[in-house]
C-alpha cells in the first residue's frame, strides 16, 4: 500500500528546511527528503558571513545542521533518499523514491536547487573551500587583498569579476575564445576595471598549493603553433560557466525556462501544477543567495498550507 502525505518536500538545502519548518509548523506533518547531498550546494563552501543572525559567521555544515534539527524539532519527517521518478498528472501526486517506494502527496515542494558547472579537473574538488568556490558573493569576502581568478567570458563571470575587483588586489579573468559574451555593458565595465586583467584565449590544466591553493597552470592558445603553458599565482578561483538547475525529473510536467529553471508565477513559488510549489535555486537563475531560498521556502510552505484548506 502506497504511503500518503499531505505535503512532501524535496531537498535540503535552505529552501527545503525552511519549507519544512513552516509546513510542520502548520500541522501539515511534512516529510523531507534530502536527496544525494544532504545540506544541499551550501556545504561545498566552508565559512557563510552573509546569512543574518550569525554576526561572527558559522561553518556551513553546522548552519544547515542547525535548520534540519529546527525542522525536526516541529515534527518534520526527515529522510534519506532521492526521488527518481514523479507523476503530476493526477491527484494526489505519486512520487517514486530510490526507484521503489511510492508516495502520494497533496502537495509536493520543489527544493532540489542547482549545481554549479566545473571544468572536470580532479583538482577542483581537491581545494574545495580550500580556495575553489563557486560562488563571488558567498566567498569573496574572504579574499580581500588578495590576487584571484576567474573562468568565463559571460555576464555571469564579468560580474563577478568586477565584483571580486572591490575587493581584492588583482583579479584574472580566464576566457577560453578570443572574446567575452558578455552584454557589451559588462564588458566596457571590465575592461575599464584596472584591477581586471582579462587572459583571453587561455584554459585551465591545473591548480596547485600546499594545502591551499596557490595558483594555477593555464595553457595559452591551446592547439595552436605558439602555444604556451601560463603560470599565474593566485588565491582564489571562482567557476562562473553557469548552474544546472536540477529540474530534469520534473520537466514532464513543469514549465520551465531554456536553462531549465522552473517557472513560477511572479512574486509566488506556484508552478503550472496546482499544488505543486518551487523553491530555491532550481527556480531562481538570477540571485542564489541562501536568505533567498530560505525565502521562498517560507512562501511555499504558506501556499502548500492554503492550497490545502481550500481542498478541505
């Protein structure tokens, strides 16, 4: 016999936890689960600053630890497990976990996030937190004064290539063509930043350090008769070559845009789906700031708890 819910959540990042202690909070009994990254995209990074409440900083893992046991405290069901197939097509909505349990739920929350895209060097994990980072806004506080990369030639990476310019010494910016394809606006700001020097025609080989990074091997005109291996000094590197949103399972049913980022109504996590809710990163292709997830878990939860009363 299937299991039935009132309301099921789908991962634990910031989104999926504060979903998850608003839904409880509203006697909806939720059950999370987690999926393959327990404490989502966040706990890749080591120390959040901009998170309110925490005027000192905290260490990832602790932070989302702290809001799954907040969750837990409220009744939340949190589980183990991913869910490997979906069917939106009738009420309440089925739900396959691991490829065998089957879930019916009132209403389901969205909450996978995205995952950022990384070049695929085994060193990239290897300094994970150690000086790799996927996000300018989360962690380049931490590299005030300091000398930086990084990769990309699109809006995304000259805005944060400008962004870390206010706050480090140097900062390289790694293009792989002979142009950026940033809107001409970004690029007129790059080119204007003296703190940006822009390596175009350069890839990564590799990163190096002790324990932490400490610069990187770039290899110049790749390919070409004058080509050349670059070595540059840095202490950060910063991926800016887009996220995956994790919508895919979802895409039968949901709306979404090119990029896969699921569409909701404007100012409301409400997807094309009645009763089905997104939160977070996966619905969010400008901001991915955690306060921000944690937002729109909020709203989810509180339209989930309303969809629900105009049902009863």
């Amino acid at each position: 016999m299937n299991e039935k819910v009132k309301c099921l959540i789908i991962g634990s990042g910031p989104a999926g936890y504060t979903a998850a202690i608003y839904a409880s909070r509203a006697n909806l009994a939720p059950v999370l689960y987690e999926g393959m990254q327990s404490g989502g995209q966040l706990t890749q990074t080591t120390e959040i600053e901009n998170f309110p409440g925490y005027p000192e900083g905290i260490d990832a893992n602790l932070m989302m630890a702290d809001l799954r046991a907040q969750a837990e405290r409220f009744g939340t069901d949190v589980r183990f497990g991913c869910i490997t197939d979906v069917d939106f097509s009738c009420s309440p909505k089925k739900l396959t976990i691991d490829g065998e349990k089957i879930i019916e739920a009132d209403t389901v929350i969205i909450a996978t996030g995205a995952s950022a895209k990384y070049l695929g060097l085994a060193d990239e994990q290897k300094y994970m937190g150690k000086g790799v980072s996927a996000c300018a806004t989360c962690d380049g506080f931490f590299y005030r004064k300091k000398t930086v990369a990084v990769v990309g030639g699109g809006d995304t990476a000259c805005e944060e290539a400008c962004y870390l310019a206010g706050l480090c010494e140097k900062v390289y910016l790694i293009v792989r063509k002979p142009f950026l394809r940033a809107s001409k606006v970004m690029q007129d700001r790059v080119f204007k930043n003296e703190k940006i020097t822009v390596l175009f025609e350069h890839n990564t080989q590799s990163l190096y350090g002790e324990d932490l990074l400490e610069g990187a091997k770039l290899i110049k005109r790749k390919g070409e008769a004058d080509e050349e291996i670059v070595d540059i000094k840095i202490d950060g590197f910063f991926l800016a070559i887009g996220h995956h949103p994790n919508s895919d399972i979802f895409k039968k049913y949901i709306n979404t845009n090119e990029e896969g980022y699921i569409l909701t109504e404007p100012f409301r996590p409400l997807t094309n789906v009645p009763g089905v809710f997104a939160a977070g990163d996966v619905a969010d292709p400008i901001y991915r700031q955690a306060i921000c997830a944690a937002a729109s878990g909020c709203k989810s939860a509180m339209e989930a708890e309303k969809y629900l009363a105009a049902m009863e």
